[in-house]
C-alpha cells in the first residue's frame, strides 16, 4: 500500500541548498520506494538527478524517484543506480537490427546479467516473434494511461513478460499481430516509450532497447526522451548502409548518447562447399574513419534467419557456433562501455 509523506519534511531537506526554491508537490512513499513531483514541470534532467542524489544522501534507505513534467530521474548513471538503457540501432532498415539486438540481449543474460528488452517498433513489433511469445489476447483492450503527471507507484506499474530469461516490453504484445496500432504524434509516441520504460516493474540491470530504422519520429522520441546509456550500431559492411548509419551517429551526437561501436552483420560466410570464407560486401570504412570500432563481425549463417522464425534465437541453440562467439565478443565489449559509464561523470 502507498501512503503520502509530509512534503514539508522533505521540502526541508531542500531548503538550505541550491535547490531550495524547487517546490516539492506531491510525494508518495511505498514500501523502499518514495516517488515525488515539483510543482515545476520544466526541471532538465541534469538538476533533478542532482536533487535526487542530494535526496538519497539523506534517506539512504529509500530507492527515490523524482519527477518534473515529463522527465523522471531515478538516480544512478543511467536508467536508475547500476541499471542501463542500450539502444541497438543503424539507420538502415534490413540489416539485423532486432536479431542482434535479441541474440545480444540473451547473450548478456547468458553472461549472468538481468536483462530486458524493449520493441522500440510502435508499429511493426516483432521481437516478442523473434522469442517465440505469442500477443497476449487479455491486454487487447487495455486502457492506455499515457498522460500522467503523478508517479505510479511500483504496485501499479505492470510485470514486463517473460521469456527466455528475459524481461519483454513490446506493443506487439498488446495487439493482434494484424491490427495496425494507431499511435502517432511525436507527444503520443513519447509519452508511450516513457510508459512503456518508467511504469514497468523491471528486474533488469540492462534494457535492450530495439530501435526502428531512419530518423523518424519513433527514433527521435527514443533517444531525447529516455536516459540512454550507450548505443550499439548494426550495418552491413555496404558504403550504403553505413552512410544511412552516419545519419544515426549525428542524431545520437545531437542527443549526447554514447555510441558503444558497430556490428558488422551479414559480413561473411563460410562456403558450406569448400569453407572458403567469402566475403559477401565490399568493405566500407565510412563508420571507422569516424572513430566507431568494431565491436564483432557476425557471418550470413541461415540457423540465425531460420532459428528467428521458429522464436528460438539461435545463440540459445547453439553456443558454440562462430556466430555466438562474436556475440560473446560483442556482449563483453557492451560490459565494458557500461562499466566505464559507471566510472565516467
Ligand atoms: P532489421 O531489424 O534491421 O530490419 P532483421 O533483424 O529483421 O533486420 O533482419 C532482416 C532479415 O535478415 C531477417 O530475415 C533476419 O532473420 C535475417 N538476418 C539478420 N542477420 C542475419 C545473419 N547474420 N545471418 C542470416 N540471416 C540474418
């Protein structure tokens, strides 16, 4: 059960700082959890993780999360304390995005991490296809509560589903998988990814998030409205797929998100009648000339496509296959960005 705590009393923790003419409107108090909010909606992210840290100095005990209009801080570096939000995204549609964003999502998971995963597709969701989780028929007519300016308070908030070990957020769970979601307007859609990442009971340290391809309003709202920690980019080796990707690379610049590297999907094959390794694009070094490593380079192997369309991802088949070893590689590379983030600021 959920119960208010005097404003005044936290409202004193303010006073004699900085940030004491910030007025505390409402607060409410649920087990280790206290949720408060301004009367101010225009508080930028960088003062209210300031206040929240000054908060949890003095209520250590409490796991504290502040809202101003729309931003919401939950302290930590990234998506709250130790927790990350990971953005795989290329530009270019086609190149693999979601079947590395799911195989990377469960290689972490497989490296003893929690891990989560969110479609960021509002309109063609299909990684609860790619892990074999069917739409839920009970959520079709679910009411949306997208417009809040209070706190939900964590027993209000919905379970993500489960699978594979992994936490799962996706529209494509809450509509039949022909129905046409009718979301659009870059405040509806934001308002959507900060529902879809705020009032979800997450288990997860690192949420995968699977971004659509261009630079659309979908991406946008994605990338200036959640606390991204780092982003993964997914192209083909092709000069074409990476000049789309280089667009990327200037909005997450745009929107200060770390870019952790780039996957090289669909890079080679091994001949399946001489095992010549061929490669299948002509190499382009447009993403490394601007500084962007390398982090795998992951072969056309067919167990990936077919295993995709049975929701058995292929690194949860077969772990010794040279694809899940590059994925092992891309996994300890994401680690380590995350660690340095942790480091850094
Ligand atoms: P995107 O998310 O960028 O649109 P997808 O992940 O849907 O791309 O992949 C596009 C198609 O390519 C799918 O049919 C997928 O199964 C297949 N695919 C992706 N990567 C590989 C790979 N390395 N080897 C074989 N097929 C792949």
């Amino acid at each position: 059960m959920s119960s208010s705590v005097p404003v005044e009393v936290l409202q004193d923790i303010l006073t004699p700082t900085v940030y004491g003419e910030l007025r505390i409107r409402e607060s409410l108090l649920e087990g280790e959890w206290l949720g408060m909010t301004f009367e101010r909606a225009d508080i930028d992210r960088q003062t209210l993780n300031r206040v929240q840290e000054l908060l949890s100095d003095s209520l250590s005990h409490l796991q504290i999360e502040l809202r101003s209009g729309n931003t919401i801080s939950l302290g930590g570096k990234g998506f709250g304390p130790n927790r990350h939000l990971v953005a795989v995204l290329g530009g270019k549609g086609g190149v693999g995005k979601s079947t590395i964003a799911v195989n990377l999502a469960l290689t972490l998971s497989a490296m003893g991490q929690k891990v989560g995963m969110l479609d960021g597709h509002i309109n063609a969701p299909d990684v609860h296809h790619l892990l074999g989780l069917p739409p839920q028929a009970s959520h079709e007519d679910r009411e949306w509560e997208l417009w809040r300016s209070s706190i939900l308070p964590p027993s209000r908030r919905r379970s993500p589903m489960r699978r594979c070990d992994l936490d799962i957020v996706s529209i494509g769970l809450e509509f039949h998988e022909k129905a046409v979601p009718s979301i659009s307007g870059r405040e509806m859609i934001a308002a959507l990814f900060r529902h879809l990442v705020f009032e979800t009971r997450w288990d997860s340290e690192i949420v995968i998030i699977d971004v659509p391809p261009g630079s659309g309003d979908e991406v946008q709202m994605l990338l200036r409205h959640l606390p991204i920690s780092g982003a993964v980019l997914v192209t083909t080796p092709q000069d074409l797929a990476q000049m789309d990707a280089g667009r990327t690379v200037t909005l997450l610049q745009q929107v200060s998100v770390p870019v952790v590297g780039v996957v090289q999907n669909m890079a080679w094959l091994v001949c399946p009648h001489c095992d010549e390794v061929i490669d299948l694009y002509r190499h382009s070094s447009r993403l490394e000339d601007l500084g962007i490593p390398v982090l795998a380079r992951i072969p056309f192997d067919i167990a990936l496509s077919s295993g995709a369309d049975r929701g058995v991802p292929l690194v949860l088949n077969d772990r010794t296959r040279i694809v899940s070893r590059e994925f092992a590689g891309l996994g300890r590379h994401v680690l380590d960005s995350l660690t340095n983030e942790e480091r850094s600021k």
